[in-house]
C-alpha cells in the first residue's frame, strides 16, 4: 500500500513507500510476500551486505500459557463429560407480599413453624411460617402485626401490597407436645457437563520446495533451525495449533438449538468464558479505587470463599490495580515511598505489585491473550479473570466416587488403542514419508479435548 506523509511546514516534502501494516502466513508465494535479491544480483556487479537471521520483531508470539499455569490434563473416554456441583446449604428465595400474612414465593421450599426473616431495603420483619402451599406462605410476626401495610391500609407498616421481598430461614419453633417438622428436604446440587471438540490443521509442501534452499536463516519458537524454509512453516503450524488448543478452551461456546453451527452438525463446547458469563461472577468498568478491589473480596465472600486466588489481566487493567495500590502507601505527589525495604532513591523503581490481600490473597499477572494485537488485545471485550487456586472435590461419574479436581482442567480422548490428546503425522512421499504417490509432505495435526469450569461461581470475569 503506497502512502504519503506532508510533513508540517514544509515545501511538499514527503516520504512514500510500501508497507505491510498486517503480516500475516500466506498461502502461496507471490509478489508481496517473498524476499527477493535479483536486482542486486544482475542489475549491478557488488553485493550487498545480507543478514541471514530473521530479525524477530515480535518476539515469542505464543500466547498460550494460561491453562499450563492454572489447570491440568486429565484423560477421558467418552463423547460426554458429567459432574454435580453442591448446592447451597441454607433455604433462600424472593418473593412478593400479596397479603396482611401472605407471601407469593413461586416453587419454595419454606415449611411450617420455620423462622425466617423478610427484608425490603430499609425494612426487616421476623416471623413464623404457620402455613404453606404450592407458591404461598403466611406468616407471624414475632414483632406488632402493623408491620405488613397491605393496601394502604396502615400508614405505619413497612411493608406494603406488591412490595418485592427477600426471605431466608434462620430456625424454627414449635410449641410443647406438637408434632415434628412437616417434610423434609433433598440435598441440592447443580448437574454439569460439557462434550470435548475436535481441534485440527495441516501444513502442506511439495517435495521440490522441501529441496530448495534460503538465504534466510530459520528462526522459530519452536526450535526449528537452518535455510530451510518449510522448516520455518511446519513449525509456525505446529505452534498456532498449540495455541488454538488452549483459546478453544477458553473461547469455545456451545452451539444453541436451532443455530446455523447446531443445523450444520457441530455442537461446539462449553469454554472458560461461556461459564463464568452463565454461572460465575461478571464485573464491568474499571478499577478506580479500594473499594473496587473491597467489592471483588465482597463477591467472593458469597460464593466459596477461596482464599487464594489469581488475577490474570490485561496491561491497562494491570496499571489500574498498581495506582490503586500505590495510592495506598503514599510519600508526596508522586505516589513513590523511598526507605522501605531497603529502597533508596538511587535504586530502579519498581512501581508494579504482583499481589496483595484486602479480605483475600490475589496475585496479579499479565494475560499475553488479552495484550497480544492479533487476539483479544485487538478486539477488546475482556480486561481480565480472578481464578480460585487449588482444587475442588467432586463426584466423577466415570470413577464412581469422589475425586479431587483443579478448577480448571482440560479432558482429552483416549483409550487403549488412541490417544487423542496431542496427535500429529505426516502423509505423502516427501520428506521420509511414503504412505502415496502425491509428490508432497503433509503434516497433521489433531487434538480432541473439552475444559471443565467446576466452580464457576468462585470464578469473577472482569469486562
């Protein structure tokens, strides 16, 4: 793309050029994306200074990393994962005041003489259940009856016709010689699953490319090394592959009824993201001050109450939590605090926290994912995720008995014949391979694998 830049003041002097402002794997070699030195070569008799090593401008350009830090593999065998989750242990619910004794509470639990509380904002009631049935209670209050203003019949009552309430059980009471509690209940919990997907890709060269040989020397992450150029490509393929193993994970959703992925025959998978948005904790806007980072200690203490737990943000996230915490400890305009630790104004400044503790321990650490310019450092979206540490018990269906599970952690097929976890081959009659006539080398690669989320309530996504 040719461009143009005026510069201020001057008589037209300009600068114009062509640039890739997206590089990017191409498919096929063409006149915009190989290295070409023919001119040098035969339009004029020197040579010109060449640097054999790729400049790597990007550095390591892999951003998986997330779920090797925080989960684990864990083989399975079926086309179906299956675990519960425990429900809450206390009776709960809202419901709205439809009487001077009665409360709607669509599918309770609620049964006679238990005790609960009613609030509105502002207002609390004691009272005794003396009746249920199928979406009602009526209730007693242990305080004056005037309590319940239905109708506007009561100036004085707090708690008025159609006023939305909220209602948990704190005990229970019954008179001497009366009979025993009315029903009883089931233990709750929260059935849970997810199917594993199949991740592929494939690298493809002709044995004539395999023969020829670069000027440029090979450079990769992955190890790969000389002047041969598929080299380079196979091992680019096998790292992008690698990283689309764990942004499934993370990214995957499942395909709805009736949606064109659903129609088509693929039903997709249930990823880090998806759970957390359906069944965790979702936080939006930004960190400002304490009682930001007091209200996330706050969630946590209405869910499991994990006391360690990883924060995994972007870098404009990261710079939020550091001012905040700086803020905290503060010598003069410039939030930096010389004397401690053995700081001393000559020393380099580390204005970084890699962790603190306000009710909870959190440990802070960038997330490449969400800072790289070709994934969600482009598109936004998600400014970070709090993890719970450690591990959680669970009923494992397969096993048939309680097992001790990571939060996060991936299931990939396998059975006694076929490991599915990390399968990779090559077909064709080049390379040392002669498995056809096709005068070529392809490399496969396959992977078949789901996450399971399993606490996703002890998990907060940060937007």
């Amino acid at each position: 793309m040719a461009q143009s830049i005026n510069f201020d003041g001057s008589a037209g002097a300009q600068i114009s050029g062509s640039t890739s402002l997206t590089p990017a794997p191409g498919k096929s070699l063409g006149n915009s994306n190989y290295l070409s030195n023919a001119d040098y070569t035969f339009a004029q008799q020197y040579l010109p200074d060449l640097y054999e090593q790729e400049f790597e401008r990007y550095g390591n350009r892999t951003v998986a990393s997330f779920l090797r830090m925080v989960g684990a593999e864990i083989p399975s065998s079926s086309d179906l994962i299956k675990w519960s989750e425990q429900g809450r242990l206390h009776i709960q619910a809202s419901g709205t005041v439809t009487d001077a004794e009665e409360i709607t509470v669509a599918g309770h639990s609620f049964r006679e003489n238990q005790t609960i509380i009613v609030s509105k904002a502002g207002s609390q009631a004691k009272c005794l259940i003396t009746a249920v049935a199928t979406d009602t209670i009526t209730v007693k209050t242990f305080a004056s009856l005037d309590l319940f203003n239905v109708a506007g019949t009561d100036a004085a009552g707090p708690f008025d016709d159609n006023d939305a309430v909220k209602l948990f059980v704190f005990g229970s009471e019954f008179k001497k010689g009366s009979a025993g509690m009315v029903g009883s209940l089931e233990a709750d919990f929260e059935a849970k699953e997810n199917s594993p997907i199949i991740i592929k890709d494939k690298y493809e060269v002709s044995g004539s490319e395999m023969a020829h040989v670069g000027w440029v020397e090979v450079t990769s992450e992955g190890g790969a090394n000389g002047y041969l150029w598929y080299l380079k490509s196979e091992s680019e393929t096998r790292l992008r592959f690698e990283d689309y193993l764990e942004t499934s994970m993370i990214e995957g959703e499942p395909a709805a009824s009736g949606s064109g992925a659903a129609t088509a025959g693929y039903k997709g998978t249930k990823g880090l993201f998806y759970e957390v948005e359906n069944g965790g904790n979702v936080t939006t806007g930004t960190i400002d001050s304490r009682e930001d980072l007091e209200d996330i200690a706050k969630v946590l203490d209405k869910e499991g109450a994990i006391q360690e737990n990883v924060m995994f943000v972007n870098r404009a996230t990261s710079f939020d939590i550091d001012k905040v915490l700086a803020a905290q400890n503060n010598n003069g305009a410039s939030t930096a605090s010389y004397g401690l630790f053995d700081n001393d104004e000559d020393m380099a400044l580390n204005l970084g926290f890699s962790g603190f503790r306000i009710g909870y321990d959190f440990y802070k650490s960038d997330w490449k994912y969400l800072n790289d310019a070709t994934t969600r450092g482009n598109i936004g979206g998600i400014d970070g995720i709090i993890v719970p540490a450690g591990t959680v018990t669970v009923y494992d269906q397969v096993l048939g008995e309680n097992a001790k599970r990571p939060f996060l952690h991936v299931r990939y097929r396998v059975s006694p014949t076929e490991d599915r976890k990390y399968k990779s081959w090559v077909v064709g009659s080049a390379g040392g391979a002669a498995t056809s006539g096709d005068d070529k080398m392809e490399v496969h690669f396959l992977s078949e694998r789901a996450l399971c989320t399993m606490g996703a309530n002890n998990f907060i996504l940060m937007k």
